[in-house]
C-alpha cells in the first residue's frame, strides 16, 4: 500500500469522525495509531530510497563541484605557465634578433674594413708594379737601341739588369706582404 492511499483513509477517516461542540471530532486512538504504523511501514520504502537519492545527489553535486573546482585551479596554473613561458620566449627572440642583428653589422664593418685595406694594398702593389715595368720597358728600349758586340757587356746593360734585380725583389716582398695582410684580414 502507498503512503498516499494511507493518507486518503486517514482523511476520510477524521472527516467521519463524531463532532463535538466548538469543532472538535471525536476520534478513536488505536485507529489513529494503526493508520501511523500504516505510515511508517509504507515511509520507509520510498523515503529512504528519497534519502538516498537526496544523499547520493548532494554528494555528487559536492564532488562535481570539487572536480570543477580542481579544473579551474588547473587550468589557472597552466594558463599561469603557459603565459609565463610566452614571455620567456618571446624575450628570447628579441634578444636573439637583436644579438644576430649586431654580429651581422659587425660582420659588415669587417668585411667593409678588410675590402678597403685589400684594395689600398692592391693599389699600392699595381703602383710599384707600374714603377718597375716602366723601368723594365725602359731598360729593354735602351738595350734594343744599342746592342752591343756580343761577349762585352755594357754599363748601361748592367745597370738595367740591376733596375730589375732590385724592382723584382721588391714585388716579391709586396706581394709577399699583401698575402700575409689579406690571410690576416680573412681571420
């Protein structure tokens, strides 16, 4: 028997009762008692699957909440992290980018530094070398002009051969020099 149907007798039961004057009923007790017991032995059934249901509902609304609430710390703290590591990066781009910018100008400078003084040891090295071709051309312009008897050497001759002794050995220790100055620019 439900509850309900317990209840609706029970009703109908306090309405049939005897009435007495200043609307009081008259009402018989054990009848009262055993529609209770009724009560109780029907309650326990539905109520207490309720109380378990209200329990088992309380606690998980609890835990799911306390899951939540676990998530949002969580993703606070990576959000926090991801955020953080963000930063790190980014600041590590810019000091990379500006590092790799000023090698680079530095690089340049070098370079521009290295060409310039190739090119002022170029251009003294081709002045020398035109001073001593020029008197190379001289030498043989004299020597072509006046040949003489073969086995007798001249004065003139020797002084040529001289001439280019000396303008030979010359362009031999400039051109050693500007190697040793151009390896030691590339370095």
């Amino acid at each position: 028997m439900s509850v309900y149907r317990v209840l609706d007798k029970l009703e109908a039961y306090v309405h049939e009762g005897t009435w007495l004057p200043a609307g009081y009923r008259v009402l018989s007790e054990e009848r009262l008692i055993e529609f209770v017991e009724k009560i109780r032995s029907t309650l326990p059934e539905e109520v207490g699957r309720a109380k378990i249901i209200a329990k088992d509902q309380d606690r998980m609304i609890r835990a799911a909440q306390e899951k939540a609430q676990s998530i949002v710390s969580e993703a606070s703290v990576t959000h926090e992290q991801l955020v953080d590591q963000n930063e790190i990066v980014q600041r590590a781009r810019t000091t990379a980018e500006t590092v790799l910018r000023e090698a680079e100008a530095r690089a340049q400078k070098i370079r521009e530094g290295a060409d310039q003084y190739a090119a002022q040891l170029l251009g003294e090295l081709e002045n020398r070398l035109s001073g001593a071709l020029g008197s190379v051309r001289k030498g043989r312009e004299t020597l072509t002009a006046k040949q003489p008897p073969s086995g007798t050497a001249s004065p003139l001759a020797e002084a040529a051969a001289k001439s280019k002794r000396v303008a030979f050995d010359a362009q031999a220790a400039d051109e050693t020099a500007a190697m040793e100055s151009v390896e030691l620019v590339k370095k």
